[in-house]
C-alpha cells in the first residue's frame, strides 16, 4: 500500500508541474505561488539514516539533501530574508521573482554545525527560531527525551503500551493507552497521545519514571542538544535572522495570558539581551495559535509571526505568515530519489488537506491539550 500511494504520489507531481509550466509559458496569473514560500526544517545532521534510529524521523534532513532542496529553490525563487518579506507582505508589493524563506525550529545546535556552513557557502539567507531557556544548557527537548525512551524501551523487546502505562500509574495519572496495530510508528504515536492529554510537568514526572526502567546514556542524547549563545551570536554576525521560539517550547493556545505573556516576553528579552538588537520574529510552536494567542504576540512587540499552515487571522496577517514543513522525505519520488516535482506541489501547497488545518485555530479551552513537538 505505502508503495502504491508512492508511485500515485509521484505521478500526480509529474502532471501538476507539467499543467504549472503551461501556466508560466501562457503568462497566466496562476502560474506562482500567491505568497512567498516559506520553508520550516528542524534538525540539519550527517547521515538520515543513522540519526533516523534515535529521534522523529519527520524533524530530520540531511546535510546533503538540505542542498538538493536549497538549489531547487534558488532556480525558481528569490531566496531573501524574513524582513524582506515582511517589508514586502505590509507593503503589499510584488516581488520582482517569486521570494522563498528558509527558516529552522526549535534551535538545534546541528543547524550550526551542519546547516549553517551550507547557508554561508551558497550566499542564502535564513532563520533560526530559538528556545531561550534551552540555550547552552545541553538539556535535549522534552519530547526528544520521551521518543528516545520509548524507542529504547521497544527496541528491548517490552511492551511500550504496558511500560507507559505502568508509568504513568506510579505517578498518579489515569490514562489509557491501547496497543497500535502493526506496522505504526509505535513511540511516535504514544508520545504524542501524552503531549496531547497531559501537562508538561506530569511528562517530566513520566520520563523521570521512565528512566528508572530504561536510563539514557549521554552519549545518545548529545545528539539533540540545544544552540549555545556563542553558536547563535556568530550566526546572528553571519546575517542569519534569529527569532523567538518561547522560552520553553510550550503550547500557547494551552497557556493562561500570564503565562503565555511570560513565555513571548521573557524569551524576547533573552534574545534582545544577548544579541543587542530587536528581535522582530516570532514562530508558534507546533504552528498553533488563537485570536487571544496572537493577540498577545502583538502586545509583546513582535512585528511578524509564523506558523505551519494556511490559516489566518485577518486582524494580524503579519502575525499569522503561513510556513511548509519540510524534512529528508517530504519531497523524494517512488525512488527514494529527490523529486522537483513533488518540490514544486509543496510551493502551491498541492498537498495540503482540503478541509484546513490539523489544529482548531479558535478559542481553546485552558489545559485542553499540553503537547507540542513541532
């Protein structure tokens, strides 16, 4: 079945960007993107396969095919910073050439070593959205630390269903959690039921719990460590926009105003501190946001925001910028090879679900849902 959507997969890119290159050489209005594109990755590293074997596969590319996506993009886009299109989007003028955007999540310090050595040779700009309370502390994301754990408890032979169950009870929470069928990414599902039913605190309580059966040895969780502040200031020299990310990576649209207050503010004045300068950009973890949310990113003073979907809140447009997330698969053919045509239907958004948004964008009830991995 996966094989046979692959194929459908790939043939559906070839058609659409042949009707698309008809567009361009008629001169029709359709034939580029409305918005410039702008691409979110997560974590740039060596090797796919080998750092695949430890964390979430879908936050991973590879040095080389971040390349592969980077040329792509330079011989079909202007490749500009966030405050140009910024400037552009609150003027409303076209650019010249359709503009694309590479941004970074969450503040990897492998975007550093690996992505940002890319950037600077080709001459591209970008950005990095960062977690201040992580910066230089070595401490991986939360929910790095629990996949990592339940893939080292499967990988055991134990029954992941059980074994977090069994954790969960010793720290006094009431959850079930069912065995998947066969062939699902396991950890992956069971991590973000968690982040999705219980507080960030109560995870902690687990992974602590966890530990106790499975303990990770620091060799394997280096891999996620966070940006350092001299790691952000020599990319910050180098022209790379630095952003805020919050300052712990928390779901806002599961915050009370005081906290998400804190949580836009403090981790603005982190920034600002450090790099002596404004820090104009803001990105919604997991892309979720609110009208009480984004109203409070406009009362911190951020001049831009971006999510991870199409939707929008037409009082702050510029605080609701719509992102593609993007990672080592997102755009390889039946092949396994990369594919510019798959490339070219995410910049229309070809794939996209028709009904909208994954997330409910409207008002959310407090401590509805605590999770976030994006």
């Amino acid at each position: 079945m996966h094989i046979l959507r692959s194929v459908g997969k790939t043939c559906f890119a070839a058609a659409y960007t042949v009707s698309r290159s008809a567009c361009r050489i008629a001169r029709h209005p359709s034939a580029y993107p409305s918005t410039p594109f702008i691409v979110c990755y997560h974590r740039v590293v060596e090797s796919f396969d080998q750092s695949a074997r430890n964390t979430i596969p879908s936050m991973l590319i590879s040095a080389k095919m971040l390349e592969r996506h980077i040329d792509w993009l330079a011989q079909r886009f202007s490749l500009v910073s966030l405050d140009d299109i910024g400037r552009g989007l609150q003027s409303k003028r076209s650019f010249r050439r359709p503009a694309a955007a590479i941004t970074f999540d969450d503040g990897y310090s492998d975007v550093f070593h690996h992505g940002f050595p890319l950037l600077k040779r080709k001459g591209v700009p970008a950005a990095v959205f960062v977690v201040t309370d992580l910066v230089g502390t070595g401490r991986p994301q939360v929910f790095d630390r629990l996949y990592l754990l339940l893939r080292l408890i499967e990988s055991n032979g134990l029954s992941l269903a059980q074994t977090t169950h069994d954790a969960m009870k010793v720290v006094g929470i009431d959850l079930e959690v069912r065995t998947a069928a066969p062939g699902r990414d396991e950890p992956f599902r069971i991590m973000t039921l968690l982040l999705n039913r219980i507080s960030l605190e109560s995870i902690e309580r687990i992974i602590m719990e966890l530990q106790q059966r499975m303990d990770l040895a620091p060799e394997v969780s280096d891999e996620f460590a966070p940006l350092t502040w001299g790691m952000i200031s020599k990319m910050h020299d180098n022209g790379i926009t630095i952003g805020s990310h919050t300052s712990s990576h928390t779901l806002l649209t599961s915050e009370t105003p005081e906290s998400t207050k804190r949580q836009l503010v403090n981790s603005k004045g982190a920034l600002e501190a450090q790099l002596k300068g404004d820090v104009r950009h803001f990105a919604y973890p997991d892309g979720r946001f609110n009208p009480g949310v984004v109203e409070a990113v406009h009362s911190a003073g951020y001049r831009y925001a971006y999510s991870i979907c199409h939707q929008r809140d037409s009082r702050f447009p510029l605080l609701t910028i719509p992102r593609k997330v993007l990672w080592e698969r997102a755009c390889v053919n039946a092949w396994g090879r990369f594919s510019g045509s798959i490339m070219n239907c995410h910049s229309y958004g070809a794939f996209d679900p028709r009904d909208g948004c994954q997330h409910d964008h409207s008002s959310v009830a407090l401590g509805e849902k605590n999770g976030t991995i994006n």
